[in-house]
C-alpha cells in the first residue's frame, strides 16, 4: 500500500485486486462462460483493465470511441464493438482502424438505413449490429420499426449482420422486482421482433444496472462496464457482498475557512459534477460530513468542527459517478505503488 505521505492529490487510487474480484464476480453469474459477456472499456479506459479482462477469458467488448477501439486492439482483443453509429470523420477513423489492426475483428452499430448506406459504400463484409431504442430514447432504432432496416442490411453485400444491441441505461430502479417488471415491460417488442427473424444473432443487451436481471436469459450476451471500478450511484442497485468499490478519490485539506467549514484540493475539475452536490462524492472516514460547495479545483465540506483537523490531511472518497470521473485524470494511482495510465481519455491514440 502507498504510504499516505506519497498519495497524489487530487488523484484516484484504484486497488487491482477489488478489480479482479469484480470481473470474478460477473464472470460466476454467467457461469463462468466469457462468451455471454461483451463488457464496455468506457469506465475504465486503461491497458491494465483490458489486460485483466482479456486474461480472465473475456474476449468480446464495446467500446464508445474510436480511441477506445484502438485501445482494445493495442492489446490484439478479439471482438471489439464500436458502441457508436460511426458517421464523417468517426466513419473515415474507423475503416482506418480495421486496416491498422487486422488481428481484431471490429463491428459497429446502425439505426438508421442513411448510414448503413454510408457504412456499405466504403467497406467490405463489414460486421453490423442493429441498434434499438428500448425506451431511453438516446439512439436507436425502435424494435418495432427495425425490420425495414434489417432486411436492408441483410441485402447489402458490403455489410453483415451479425447481432441486435439492445441498452437500457434507464432501467435503474432500486428494488429488483421493479427491475424485472421495467424490463419485461420495455423488452416486449425487443422479444417480438426476435420472433420475427430466422437468423442466429448475438443480442447484446443492458450495462451494469440491468445485469442482475439480463443475465439469467442464457440466450443473452450482456454488457455491463461500470463494474470494474463501481461507484455508489450504482452501489445501492446491487447487494453488498457482490460488486466492491475499487476506485478512491484522494483529496486533502488545504485550507480551514470557518470553524465548521474545511476547503479540499478536489474541485469539479476532478470529480463529475454532473450531478447535484450531495451526489458527487461519500466520504470514507467520514460519512457524516458534507460536500456543500465546489469550483473548478476547490470543494468546500461541512465537518461539524474543522478544529479537528489539520491542514494536509488525506480524504477519502468515493464517487458517486466513477466513468466521467476516471476521464478527468490522465492516471490511476494503484495500491502497490505503480500508475496506469487513462490512455483513452484522449480523443486520439493514433488514428
């Protein structure tokens, strides 16, 4: 463990083992079978998690940039799918990308035949999932009104289809017969247009919150990524003993404005602050105190009383939101001293 004198502030610490327990623990419900899992590098964004997972077995994964993609085959991972309909530049790098790194097999998504068409002009057996709107209208095609575009796809000899993708990121309820319901409920007409197809398709479907429910349908290849690191947005989604928290931010205490009030180096250049201010960050050591403000390097914490504490002290903390977290830091600190690089934070690696 790094000596606390030696922790970088404001950084994160991540521990590989808590990481390694929690690719063993997604791993055990879907017994043990790598092939039903396509998990998402948009957490993590490292070489070292890529390395770990690959290692475990799992040889499939999504990925939300082009930079990411290029991550995965730094590594020569398998199966890597580009979670994004690939247009203008995006679509240029990504036939680029094909080329550089011929040992991975690399797909993309399509929800709209404009596109598809785009895509077919400018590759060759090129390997497609259709992506559907189950209801968190961001992308996606509606099941409903897909097979239109399915059976283009199918017709075009520049493309193949090999899969449907279904993400729900809006199914997040917190008791699990209410999961299960909003699932069964928003997968209704996902289940009837499989119906309607004769082809063997991969169906990738949810991300970490539905997991607990997608993966008992062995016929589902399912698609969570927060689970590497955590965080507590999803903590409470989830029962103790499974997934751990494996990232912590680390702050300290830079100043002493009141005799309630102290001021942290960790501002919102260094957690997300998409979210309200009591869901940014816990505190570990502290679960009584208070985030009240931030600004771009500076937060300022409710602790009771501030006399109790000294000027450099070490903070812990988690994030609520662990994924645009990771992205605010070019590095990992890591409990045995060493550093992993946040590698596909940037926009661009090489292509």
């Amino acid at each position: 463990m790094i000596p606390e004198a030696n922790l970088v502030s404001p950084g994160l610490l991540v521990d590989p083992q808590l990481v390694q327990a929690n690719i063993d623990w997604i791993l055990n419900q879907v017994a043990n079978n790598p092939q039903r899992l396509r998990p998402h590098i948009k957490t993590h964004k490292t070489r070292e998690v890529n390395q770990m997972l690959l290692a475990s077995g799992i040889f499939k994964f999504k990925a939300a940039t082009i930079s990411e993609a290029e991550l995965l085959a730094l590594d020569e991972a398998p199966d890597v799918l580009l979670s994004m309909q690939p247009t203008g530049t995006t679509l240029t790098r990504f036939i680029e990308l094909q080329k550089k790194y011929p040992k991975t097999s690399f797909a993309c998504l399509l929800d709209d035949r404009v596109a598809a068409s785009q895509l077919a002009a400018v590759c060759t057996n090129q390997r497609v999932f259709v992506d559907l709107n189950m209801g968190m209208n961001r992308t996606g095609i509606r099941p409903e009104e897909a097979l239109p575009l399915i059976q283009y796809i199918q017709a075009t000899s520049s493309l193949r289809l090999v899969g449907l993708h279904a993400y729900d990121g809006h199914i997040r309820d917190v008791h699990m017969e209410d999961r299960k319901t909003h699932v069964q409920k928003d997968f209704k007409s996902f289940f009837e247009l499989i119906d309607q197809l004769a082809a063997d398709l991969e169906l990738v479907v949810g991300g970490t919150p539905s997991f607990l429910v997608h993966h008992q349908n062995p016929n589902f290849v399912c698609s969570p990524g927060t689970f590497v690191f955590f965080d507590t947005g999803y903590a409470k989604l989830y029962p103790k003993e499974s997934i751990q928290l494996a990232v912590q931010i680390i702050g300290r205490i830079i100043s002493k404005p009141t005799n309630h009030t102290i001021c942290m180096d960790v501002g919102h250049k260094s957690v997300a602050p998409e979210n309200a201010i009591e869901n940014r960050v816990t505190f570990i050591d502290h679960p009584a105190w208070q985030l009240v403000s931030q600004s771009e390097e500076h937060g300022i914490v409710e602790v009771g009383d501030s006399t109790q504490y000294a000027i450099g002290d070490v903070i812990r903390m988690y994030p609520y939101h662990i994924c645009p977290t990771v992205a605010l830091h070019q590095s990992l600190q890591v409990t045995d001293g060493s550093t992993w690089k946040v590698l596909a934070r940037d926009r661009k690696i090489t292509i």
